[in-house]
C-alpha cells in the first residue's frame, strides 16, 4: 500500500511546538492552522462564557450550589425562570450553603461509586448486523410496528368511550326503543335485538354485516376497516402516514387546506397494499393535528369511493407510562451535558472543550455526558491528520480523561457521523484500547438509569426532522370552556415533537429518513423502543436550547459546545437531589419533575 502523502496542514517543521499545537492539548503534533478564527480571538469581543440562557426548576435549589449569577439573568424564554424573593435569599447561609456543596458526590466516585444499569443485550453492540435487512422484512416490521401501536391506541380510545354500569343501563334502554340508532362512540358495545318476524330482513341484514366483516379488523374491541372501504357513513381506519411525491420538506401551519391531497394513509395490513388518499380540510378533533411521515394512527372519517378519506378525527395518542420517581436516589446528583460539535470548523484546536473540561476540573459534577461526533466525517481537516482516526481518537478520549476528577462519571455516547462509528442508526458504542474506570461508553440511542433516574439520550436531531416533516393545523387551539383561556398545545412544536416520541414509542418515529440518516429499520426496531417516558430525555438539536418538562419528563437540548459562531456554544448543568414522598404507595403524590430538579444551560 502506497504511504499516504503528507499535506501542508500535517508537516510544517518550521512552526514551533507551541504553535503547531496551538496551545490545545487536542491538537495532534503534526497540525498546525492555516489562520487562526478572526471573531474567536478578537480582544474587542466581550466573553459570554458562563451566561445562564435558561434556568428551569428551583432557582433556591440552584443558588445553594452558587450556580446563580451574582446579576439578575433572564431566560431566553421567560418560562420556567423561578425568581427567588428577597426573604428567601437568607435562608440559606453560607455555612449550610458549603456544607451541601462538600456533600455533593460523597460516598461516590472511587470510593462508593454510581450506580449505573444498563444491560449491553439491550442496546446495539458490534455483534449486530446491520444493513442486512430485506424490502420484506422492512414491511414486516413497519406492520408489527402498525398494530402495537394501533393496539395501545384503540386501547386507549376504549378506555376514554367506554359506558359507565348506569350509562351501559340507559344505552340498552334507549337502543330497544330507537333500533336504528347507531353510534361509533360505542361501536364496542353489542346490544341484543329481539328477532323480529320478518325473517327475511334479518337474514339481508345479518349478510351484509358477515361481507362487512371481510373489510375489517377488530382491535381491542375497536372495529376498524380497511382504508380504502367505501363508505359513506363513519368509519375507523388505522394505518401509517406516508408523504405523497407532491409533498416537500418544508411545512407551514397555515391551515389544512394545501395539505389535504399530499397525505396518504397505508392500511394496517401492509400485504395487500391497500392506500388511500387523505383529506385533512375537515378535521374537527383535534383541531391541533399533526401529522408526519411514519406516524401510525386512527383516523374516523368517510370514504364515498374508496380512493379519498375525508378526515374527521385523529387519533394518535396512548396512554403513557409516565416516569418513576427515583425513589433510590439518597444523595443530591449533578450531571454536565455538552454535545458537540466541540471544534470550529476552521481548525482542530477544541478550544470550547477545552474550557469545559477545565470547569468540570474545578467543579467536579458527579455525571458528564458528552455526545458525538467529536471527530465529524463531514470536516475535511481530518483528512489532513498525520494519525489513524482510532489514534487521534484514542488521544481524545485521553485527554478528557486525564483533565475530569477521577470522582466524575464519564458518559460517551455514539454517532453515527464520527469517523470512527459505524456508520448506521441505531449507533454501537465507542471503542478505545486504555481502559478507565470511570468512562462510559454508550450506543446511540439509550435508555440507561443512574442511582434510580431514568435517562434517554439519542444524538441524531430528530425533534427538528420531525417539525420539518410534520404537517400541522399548528395554529389553532382549544378551549375547554367559554371562560377557559385557550391552551395552545398545537402551537407548541416541541411539546408535539416530543409527545410523538413517546406516543409512538420510539427514539426515531420518522420514516422515511432524511438521507443524512442511514437508518435500519430492523436494529431500529430492536434497540430504539421507548417503551416508558423516562424522568430525563437529552436530544441535541440545532434548534434554540431550551429545558421543558412534557409527559412528566423533563427534556433538554444543551446546544453545541462549539456553536460554530462566537458566543453561541452551550452546555447544560443538573442537580437532582433525593425527592420528597409523603406516601410512595400512593402515585397521586408523586413530587413534580421541578421540585427535586434543576437546570441551566450555560454558554462557554
């Protein structure tokens, strides 16, 4: 094999050590930047590292650990920003105030340790193959996918429409006097008809009810018809979205009207290839639709002539195992979250990683959580880096660990676009030759629980493919009453981004894929359930930072370490400290997310 040849960027023997390094213990010896960044350096531009940008939770709990500002800082948002009243600043003293802090961590680290679970049979590792699936077995799975989801809907739409004993008493009552009265609200329900004498209706009757059956399923005591069933009185179907050719990436919230021919709806039994057209001008509930590519649901509309469902209803949601209280958790946690990129894409020099690994340094969190790439394949400077990847990755990996406390618990998760992944979602973990105590290295996505705390974390941007992809009535609202304030819960896109998430049951709902994400649907399937809400959820998104609390989760997006422009680049920082419970066997008083957790992002 022919020695690759030595670019400008890899041998300068002309520059100096301290130059060719760039004053970053990252910087492999043999680089050196062509030019320095012109905005990172300029001494006329005031630093904006450590500006809090958004605060959620208890801001008392956070001022005990001095992680507010000595000024007043406002969040990004104006939500979940707790101001703290004059009277309740003293109530902390600086005594308490550095006992707690010395606490932090105490019995952990190499002592005690975190308790972390996480079983390796359940995430991707490098025994899975991938890429080996079939066009038959993807529409296999996409159809198992179809009826678990369809199943927890209908169980859910027959939890919400099922009678009462006494309303079960009058609907037979009210049934025997109108006979002709039908109902999809209770469609579950089988009402006994006396027989009548003319023998001959009833035998036409009971025949088109039998031929009837031939075109639908029942699930869960739901009936449900094929989509393209002609119909023109109320019908159920239930199927997966699938976006017409007419269809662009690009969505507006504009109303229904310009999407109502560019949505299809593919039948819950994928073998026969039944497809129909969807109207969505007439959707009634609920009036905050949103639709995407992928997304398994129950529509009740019309269908004249088999070819168009005119949409009247949607349904798509189940209902949610919500997330446990970590119960466990005896002592208070704090975690640092950063994701990359941690680089400019003008040099190597991980100046913004650099400065946070100096901070976890002097102030040890127990947790640090850091999602790929750190070595992005789409930046050329690799290219010109006279090492292997697993070398300089290797010199990475490295120096994180040799500049964090030994008493923190690294966490890495992977990325399919790192130059040493394997290029394929769901994503295996890392691999490095040292071995480190305290280092963690997790696939992408994961469902992993520290010392009781459920986390999920997935590196690949979906909150912003699926805002991307939707189609929405996302400008309305509802009103549940004429005095009620109206509840904007269709304008709110991450709110919907999220909740199709955990609806679905999924790390990545969205199918078809942009073509940046090289998805397997059976690994996908295997390894990207999200069968429960858990009590974290970290998706790193190019989207504004921001920390909400949805379904009882509490859900974040750091920002980027490096945000590819002065001033821009963030990272998120934690505490979590042991709930209160006043009776653990009761789950009405299960404490709210904001009262043990606190969070801020920060700017390096």
């Amino acid at each position: 094999m022919a020695k690759k040849s030595a670019s400008r960027l890899s041998h300068n023997v002309n520059i100096t050590d301290g130059v060719r390094t760039g004053g970053s213990p990252f910087t492999t010896v043999t680089y050196s930047p062509i030019s320095a960044s012109s905005k990172k350096n300029d001494p006329n531009i005031p630093s904006k590292a450590g500006q809090v940008v958004y605060t959620y939770g208890s801001a008392k709990l956070l001022k005990q650990f001095n992680w507010l500002p000595s000024t007043t800082t406002t969040s990004t948002t104006g939500e979940s920003n707790d101001s703290i009243p004059n009277d309740e600043q003293d109530d902390v003293s600086l005594g308490d105030r550095n006992k707690r802090r010395n606490n932090v961590g105490g019995g952990r680290g190499t002592a005690g340790g975190i308790n972390f679970v996480m079983k390796a049979s359940q995430f991707a590792n490098d025994g899975c193959k991938y890429m080996f699936d079939t066009s038959y077995d993807r529409v296999m799975i996409l159809g198992d996918r179809i009826y678990e989801c369809g199943n927890a809907i209908c169980k859910r739409l027959l939890q919400e429409t099922k009678p009462s004993k006494k309303q079960h008493q009058e609907l037979i009552e009210s049934t025997n006097n109108q006979p002709d009265a039908t109902s999809l609200v209770v469609s579950n329900v089988v009402v006994k008809e006396e027989p009548t004498d003319d023998d001959n209706k009833v035998d036409e009757t009971a025949e088109n009810e039998m031929e009837e059956e031939k075109f639908c399923s029942w699930f869960d005591g739901i009936k449900v018809h094929h989509c393209d069933y002609p119909s023109s009185e109320p019908i159920r179907v239930l199927g997966r979205i699938v976006a017409e050719s007419a269809l662009s990436n690009s969505t507006s919230a504009n109303g229904a009207g310009q999407h109502a021919n560019k949505l299809a709806i593919v039948d819950f039994d994928e073998h026969t290839l039944r497809y129909a057209q969807l109207d969505l001008s007439k959707v009634q509930i609920p009036s905050w639709w949103s639709l995407f590519p992928g997304q398994t649901v129950l529509l009740e509309g019309i269908n004249p002539r088999g070819l168009l469902f005119s949409v009247r209803q949607i349904h798509c949601e189940r209902t949610l195992m919500f997330p446990r209280t970590p119960t466990s958790l005896d002592k208070t946690l704090t975690l640092v979250i950063a994701s990359a990129p941690f680089t400019d894409r003008d040099d190597l020099l991980y100046e913004k990683l650099s400065s946070l690994l100096d901070y976890c340094s002097n102030n040890p969190p127990d947790v640090l959580i850091l999602t790929g790439p750190f070595a992005d394949a789409n930046c050329q400077l690799y290219a010109d880096v006279a090492e292997t990847f697993d070398e300089y990755f290797e010199k990475i990996i490295g120096t994180i660990m040799n500049t964090v406390s030994g008493q923190t618990e690294v966490y890495v998760v992977a990325n399919h676009n790192d130059l040493v992944s394997c290029f394929v979602y769901p994503t295996p973990p890392y691999k490095v030759a040292s071995f480190y105590k305290n280092l963690h290295f997790l696939p992408d996505p994961c469902l992993f629980s520290i010392e009781g705390l459920e986390i999920g974390v997935t590196t690949v941007d979906i909150i912003k493919q699926l805002i991307d992809s939707e189609c929405t009535a996302a400008n309305a609202t509802i009103r549940p009453s004429a005095a009620a304030a109206p509840i904007g819960v269709g304008g709110d896109k991450i709110k919907r981004a999220y909740g199709h998430l955990f609806h679905q049951a999924s790390f990545y709902p969205l199918n078809p894929p942009p073509e940046d994400v090289p998805l397997d649907v059976d690994m996908l399937n295997e390894f990207g359930r999200l069968d429960r809400v858990p009590n974290v959820m970290i998706c790193p998104s190019a989207l504004n930072r921001y920390v909400r609390e949805i379904n009882g989760c509490v859900c974040i997006n750091p920002g980027f370490v490096d945000g590819l422009s002065a001033g821009e680049g963030s990272y998120a920082r934690m505490i979590i400290q042991p709930p209160e419970m006043d009776d653990p066997q009761q789950n009405e008083s299960q404490p709210t997310p904001a009262s043990y957790i606190a969070c801020q992002i920060v700017k390096t």
